[in-house]
C-alpha cells in the first residue's frame, strides 16, 4: 500500500497532497482564480502589508511585528514611512476637494 503524504496541519492552504505549495502553481492556480471571482486585485504580499499595520495601529510594537515577517525591522520601518507618506497625500487630497 502507498504511503500517504504527511499532513502539515500548520498550512494555511495546503496543496491537493496535502504538503506545501510551489509558489508558481499557488499563485496560477488558487490566488489568481480566487482574485478573478471575487472581482479584487492584490497579492498576498499587499495582505502581509495591510497586515503589519494594522498590527501597528493596534499598538503592537515595531519590534514584535518585525518578528513575525521575514524581512525584519528595515523593511518594515519602510512600509511604515510608505504608508504615512500615502496617508499624508491623501488627507491633502481629502483638503483640497473640501474647499
């Protein structure tokens, strides 16, 4: 009898065998399907984004939100400038159309 293949149970979306997915394939055929039906267009990356600074607004610290991504502080302390930069312009834009 063939061997099942082990079941990761700590897998958001695992593969049809169970294991995890090569990125390629996940994004070909489960995110860009799942994006096309819901009538939405971002990635996974934008999530893990959106993600993080929600953490911060929440009043999680810099330091532990570091800790949960892979590219550690530098890179999130850029998304954080990314994203005030972002909400500056837009609360500029919110100013002007008030007039």
């Amino acid at each position: 009898m063939a061997e099942q293949p082990t079941r990761l149970s700590h897998l958001l979306f695992p593969s049809p065998r169970g294991r995890v997915w090569n990125p390629d394939n996940f994004q070909s055929r489960v995110w860009r399907p799942a994006m096309h039906r819901a009538g939405a267009d971002f990635t996974l990356y934008d999530l893990r984004h959106t993600f993080a600074s929600r953490l911060l607004s929440a009043g999680i610290p810099l330091v532990e939100v570091s800790l949960s991504g892979k590219d550690g502080l530098d890179a999130l302390e850029a998304v954080c400038r990314r994203g005030r930069e972002l909400r500056s312009r837009r609360r500029g834009r919110d100013r002007a159309h008030a007039r």
